[in-house]
C-alpha cells in the first residue's frame, strides 16, 4: 500500500506542471504477484559518445536494447522499458512460473555475457 501511496503523490503529468495522476489501488484493479524485475545498463555510454558520432551511438544502443529485449523474451520475460542506454524486464508479470526468479538470473546473465 505504501507504493500506491508514492506513486499517487510523485507520479506528475508531462502536459502539465505538477499535475497528479492517481494510481488505482490494489482494491480497483485486481490481485498482488510476485514478480522479479531485472534491470540493465550499458556502462561507459559516456566514452562511446566521445569517441562516436551520435548517430554511431545510437546505433550501437539500438543494437543493444535489441540484444537484450531478445534474451529478456528468450528467458520468458516481458520487456517493461526499453531506452537510452537501458532495459527494465519483468518476469512473473502477466504469466507466473514456478521458475521467473531463476528465469530472471539466467537472463540477467546471459545479457552481461552478450552485450
């Protein structure tokens, strides 16, 4: 309940200053899962982009954000966000499996043994 609490006073619109979007409650849209987030990151984005041009880079990111999306869906994740230089998975969400945190693991792995 605390999390619904957070999100309903920080979450804001971006058409508007500090317009508040109200987070339905647990209550209003359905039941708790257990779900296991994996997030990654390209480190050393900022030498890539002094030693690239900005279209390289974005290039090279897309190509990256690709590699990860396709070992997240591999491994039976849903990719939740995906820019930049980052990629959020969640496994567990919408379909449970007895195995999403090990699923999660393998691919958190498999993505720092690729990218």
């Amino acid at each position: 309940m605390e999390l619904v609490t957070a999100l309903e006073t920080c979450l804001t619109d971006d058409a508007g200053p500090s317009t508040t979007i109200r987070a339905p409650s647990l209550a209003e849209e359905g039941e708790r899962k257990q779900a296991t987030v994996v997030s990654a990151q390209l480190a050393g984005r900022g030498a890539l982009e002094e030693s690239m041009s900005p279209a390289d880079v974005d290039r090279l990111l897309e190509t990256c954000r690709s590699a990860m999306t396709e070992v997240v869906i591999d491994h039976g994740g849903v990719v939740n966000r995906s820019s930049g230089d980052s990629c959020e998975a969640l496994f567990g969400i919408p379909a449970s499996r007895e195995d999403d945190a090990l699923r999660a693991v393998r691919a958190a792995m498999t993505i720092c043994d690729s990218v």
